[in-house]
C-alpha cells in the first residue's frame, strides 16, 4: 500500500519524546479516569485539493469502447459524438436530486468543499507549498507508478500496443470535447459505461464533478474528473483515504476509482447540502435542539476518525453534509485534503510533538494551539467541534468581520481575538454544557486520547434536561413544512378569488 511504503521509507528512528504541558491544564478537567497515551510516530501529511460549488444545468452521456486494429482517428477528421436530445428520464432524475428534501438545494458532493489554508510568512515557500496540498516527492512517486502502469499495457507486440494508444488517444479526445461543450445535447457514459455522466455541480483548479446516475440500477451518483496531466494530481490520495474509512457510519461510499482516457475518475454517494447551507437557509441560526442534534453525531464521526488513525484538520460546517433520501437525517463528514496520520497504525505510538508549524486548516474555526504553531492532535479537532457549536447558536464568532489589508494580518487578528476571548464570554447566553465542553477539550494534552463518550454525554443529558425527543426533525424540516403549508394555502385560496370576481 503507498501509506506502509511511505512509513517504511521514513522509518522509525530518531524519534524524540516531549512532555509538554498545556498552558491550558490549570482549566477545569473532568476526573482523571481518562486514559492518556504517551507514545510517539512519525508522521504522514496527505492533502487533497478543494473545490467551490458551481451550479451550471444539463445532463449528458458517451459511450466509448476499445477496439483491437482500430485505425487511428486523424485530427479533425469530423468525428464526433452524435448530439441528441437529453433522456427526459434522466432529467427527471436530476430535477429529483435537485428537489431534495427542502427543495431549495443544489446538492453538494461528498468531494465538494471550499477551504481555507493559511501558512505563516516566515516559512519558506517549499514548505508552504507542502504542508498547503500536496508533497512533492510523493507527487512524484504517484506519478512514477502511473507512468510506469500505463507504459506496461500491452507489451506483446508494437502494433497492439499502438492501437490501443490509439482508442484511448479517441477515447479522451471524445471525452474532452464532450466536457468542453454544451453537456446537455451529449450522451457521456464513464467509468466502464455503468455510469451517464450529467450537468456539473462543482469544479476547482483540480477538477470538476459531475452528477452521474448509474444505468442500472438508476441510482444517482457524483463523479470527480481529474486530469492525469495534472500538475499535482491528488485523485488517488483522496482515494486512498476514502477507501481507509469505508464502511463507517457518516463515510460516503466510495464506488469505482480509474482512469478513462487522459482523465482521473473517482465516483461517490451524492450527499445533500453541508450544515453551512442549511445554516443560511434557516436564516443563520439554529435552535438549541438542532445543535444538539447534530453536535452528537459530528462527536461520533470525528471519533471514528480518530480511531483510524487519522486526525481531519479542517474542521468546519462546510465539511459536514447531510444524507438523501432516508438518509436525510445522517450527518456525513467529508474532505480529507488536509488530513493526517497522528499514530502508527500497528503500534499506536503517535506522532512527535512539533512546534513552529504552519496553520493549516480554516482559521475561523482553527484550535488556540494551531494558531501557536503547535503541531495538532486529536484535541485540535475537538476544539475545533466547540467552535462551530458556539457559531451555529450565536450566528458568528467574536473573531469574524474583522478588517485587515491582507490575509496574514486578517488571520493574526483572528489568532489575538481567539486568545483574548475568555470561554465564558464565548459561551455566553448558552447552556453550561458548551463551556464544560471547551475548556475540557482546551485541557488536554497533546498526546492525550479525548473521553468522546463524556463529551457525548454532555450533550445528550443537555439534550434531555431539555425535554427534547430524538424525533430529528431540524430547523429546515420546520421550515419546509411550513412552506409547504402555505404553498397549499394559496392554492386554495386562488380558485376562490377567481370565483368572487
């Protein structure tokens, strides 16, 4: 596997151990039945590329095959796909997704994100440039490997191998042109012909992702492009870290991983909008019992991370999505661009603790500790949770709006507010859970495991004090019902106007 390797290649020597101690122990800390780990890894930093939201229309699907002695296509021969109407099914699919379950969302994919990475100025810009998306020399590597696949396709015999150059050469060629022009009048089918490929709901310097539906069994799906060519490529990392997960609640389902032509492919679970959406479309506010709703499952996805092995870094609302159909209320978590192997995988010893390291993750949300050049752990995620807790029931953070005349100062600010803010102003107007909850998580130490069922618990006695029923009925179920409600109202009333006059 390229992680083992990369663990091998870095080896296990010289690893130092630090006792650090938190500025923060003196806060208040639950009772020490809290196991802590002490142990020390190198460690391994895999990020993947994120990508905004971008709505266009139109479905569409290609049909390709490969073919033994197949003449090679000159340039511009006039060889096109044939252009016809869309599948008014598969349009009707597609107005289904759109529709879901407020039928006022574009959905989002379990890829599509937007973030927000900063790197201190006083770190060189190779290491920037690392710690931002991507590592040089495993970028490498990655393409040495696929180099080294494609060349070895079919070394029997020269004419063989020229002639499947050649499919694939038409192959990508179709598919470029497809991609380039008016989606709905092409009939696109990817990765093997299972899928049809239809409009774009998201895009990024690093690929474009499409809605899919498989042929079969009708299913939507969403399909991320990449070009091979790419001068980072990030697909199969991404990949990697999908496949390491699967099978966990809240983990979108990874469905097919190839390459098709001169272009990456990567087919997932289409996902509903992220908590960020729907924060905006219940007017920026959410009530208590929403919150709760969602701070309990967000508690068990970052848990199940962790117990891969892995820390996620970016912890925001954006990066939280909800599920579809009778999946509607599963909260899911996405985007492993700027995760992280925090411990060995077999022996469990973590990774060494660092200082002096660049902020990487969105700094609204970014734990005390990252904003001091401290290298994360577990807690940072955890702190990161609280942040976003404070923000869906306030509305905003004391550190947002702030003014500055670039991004560096912009993000110092930030930093100096988050310091400045003691956690009861913070806290102030809610519940003391949400205080208990911060300094706890503020408390512990950088190798120390969190009590994820005490931090759980927390929320659902709250949660219960509370007279709340776990019926999960959110905020936007409320608003659509009552929109609904008044859709029905005013056609009622119309044919009654329409009588009187």
């Amino acid at each position: 596997m390229f992680i083992s390797r990369r663990f091998k290649h870095n080896g296990m020597k010289n690893i130092e151990t630090h006792n650090y101690n938190n500025n923060s122990d003196s806060l208040p800390r639950r009772p020490s039945s809290r196991r802590v780990s002490n142990v020390t890894n190198n460690s391994m930093n895999l990020t993947v590329p994120k990508h905004n939201i971008m709505c266009d229309t139109g479905s569409a699907c290609l049909s390709t095959s490969k073919r033994k002695g197949r003449q090679k296509t000159p340039p511009n021969s006039g060889q096109r796909a044939k252009s016809k109407s869309p599948n008014p099914s598969f349009c009707s699919v597609l107005s289904r997704v759109k529709d879901w379950e407020l039928g006022a969302f574009t959905p989002k994919t379990a890829l599509a994100d937007n973030v927000e990475v900063y790197h201190k100025s006083n770190v060189s810009s190779s290491e920037s440039e690392g710690e931002k998306s991507y590592s040089p020399s495993r970028q490498g590597k990655e393409s040495n490997n696929n180099n080294s696949s494609n060349n070895n396709v079919n070394t029997a015999s020269p004419s063989n191998k020229k002639d499947e150059n050649d499919a694939q050469e038409n192959k990508s060629n179709l598919l470029k042109s497809a991609l380039s022009a008016n989606i709905e009048e092409m009939d696109i089918r990817i990765a093997n012909n299972k899928y049809r490929l239809g409009r774009k709901i998201g895009g990024g310097s690093f690929g474009d992702i499409y809605l899919a539906i498989d042929i079969i069994s009708r299913e939507e799906a969403a399909i991320k492009l990449e070009q091979v060519k790419a001068k980072h490529p990030q697909l199969n990392i991404e990949c990697k870290f999908y496949k390491f997960l699967q099978g966990g609640v809240g983990i979108p389902q990874l469905k097919y991983y190839g390459t098709e032509g001169d272009y990456h492919v990567l087919v997932m679970e289409l996902l509903g909008p992220s908590i960020e959406d729907l924060f905006n479309f219940c007017g920026r506010k959410f009530s208590l019992k929403t919150v709760l709703l969602l701070a309990d499952q967000m508690i068990s996805r970052i848990e199940f991370i962790h117990s891969k092995n892995f820390i996620h870094r970016d912890i925001k609302p954006d990066n939280f999505l909800m599920g579809l159909g009778k999946k509607g209320n599963l909260v899911y978590v996405i985007d492993f661009g700027l995760a992280k192997r925090y411990r060995d995988g077999r022996t469990h010893q973590h990774i060494p603790y660092r200082e002096n390291k660049n902020l990487t993750g969105t700094a609204r949300y970014a734990s005390i500790n990252t904003h001091l050049g401290i290298e994360q752990s577990r807690r940072d995620d955890m702190e990161a949770l609280g942040y976003i807790f404070m923000y869906l029931i306030h509305g905003a953070l004391p550190w947002q709006g702030l003014k500055a005349r670039t991004k560096a100062q912009k993000y110092e600010k930030i930093s100096e507010k988050k310091l400045s803010t003691p956690i009861d102003e913070l806290c102030k107007g809610a519940p003391s859970e949400f205080s208990t909850y911060l300094n706890y998580c503020r408390s512990l130490r950088f190798e120390e495991r969190p009590d994820y069922s005490y931090l759980r618990q927390l929320v659902r006695n709250l949660f219960h004090r509370q007279g709340f029923s776990y019926d999960y009925v959110f905020d936007w179920n409320l608003i659509k019902e009552e929109s609904e409600k008044d859709d029905a109202r005013t056609k009622t009333e119309r044919p009654v106007a329409a009588a009187v006059h």
